[in-house]
C-alpha cells in the first residue's frame, strides 16, 4: 500500500527532481494523488486503478498507472493543455500461479523505456529507447 504522501523520491520528472504528491481521493478499486503545491487550475495527477473481469481461468485485472498535467499551451498562453501518459498491465490472474510473467512484461517495458540497453542507468531526461520513440513518434 502506497504511503498517503509521496515525498521521499518516488516520484521523479525528466530532470531527476522530485516531484511530491499527496493523496486526494479513493474508491474501493482506484486511488488519485494530486501535486503537493499545485496550482488549482493547472492540475497535475498520479491516478492507479484496477479493474477485474472474468472468473475461473478466465478471471483478468486490468491495472492501470496515470500521469496527468495540465500546463500552460507553448502556443496559446492563455488555452490549458493536458498532457498524459500510462501504463497498463493486463494480467490473467485467473490463470496465474504467480506474478513472475506479469513482472517480467513490466521490467521489459520500464527497461526499454527508461535505459538504451547495454547501460543499467535508468534515464529520467526521457532519452531511452522507448520514450524517445513516444516523444517523437518514431518506430
């Protein structure tokens, strides 16, 4: 279970720096967190959620990680824009003995995110592999 205050550098952005959140509100199966210091116009959000479908062999959660941050537009200073990003991992727990497989996806994809492959050095400045191609629509 995830501490109500993220502050202890859970949460970094592409410059390495700390971003702090708090938690804001929950549901039986969803949790947002909101920037500690904010402006209230411009919200920045950490939300993860589950959802489950199914049953027996056939049972899947679907579990989901969002960032969400409202800025200022680059174009317009005056129109809000959001940007977005998540990752979802669907995972047949209904036929799972362990999370071992569901890790390994997850390892693969955080790696190709967030490294160029022969280092071990986690990229924040979104150079890797994977977010480079994210960020400038590369295949």
């Amino acid at each position: 279970m995830l501490s109500n205050t993220l502050n202890t550098n859970e949460i970094k952005n592409s410059a390495g720096t700390e971003v702090e959140f708090s938690h804001l509100s929950n549901s039986d199966r969803q949790r947002v967190f909101h920037q500690i210091g904010e402006t209230p116009s411009a919200p920045h959000r950490l939300t993860i959620s589950h959802q489950e479908n199914g049953s027996g062999m056939k049972q899947r959660r679907r579990s989901v990680v969002r960032v969400d941050k409202t800025v200022t537009s680059g174009v317009d200073t005056v129109t809000p824009i959001t940007v977005s990003a998540y990752t979802v991992l669907d995972y047949p727990i209904g036929a799972s003995t362990t999370s071992a497989e569901a890790a390994n996806v997850l390892a693969e994809l955080m790696s190709f995110l967030a490294s160029l492959g022969a280092d071990t050095t986690i990229l924040f400045n979104c150079t890797g592999n994977g977010a480079n191609a994210l960020l400038n629509g590369e295949l």
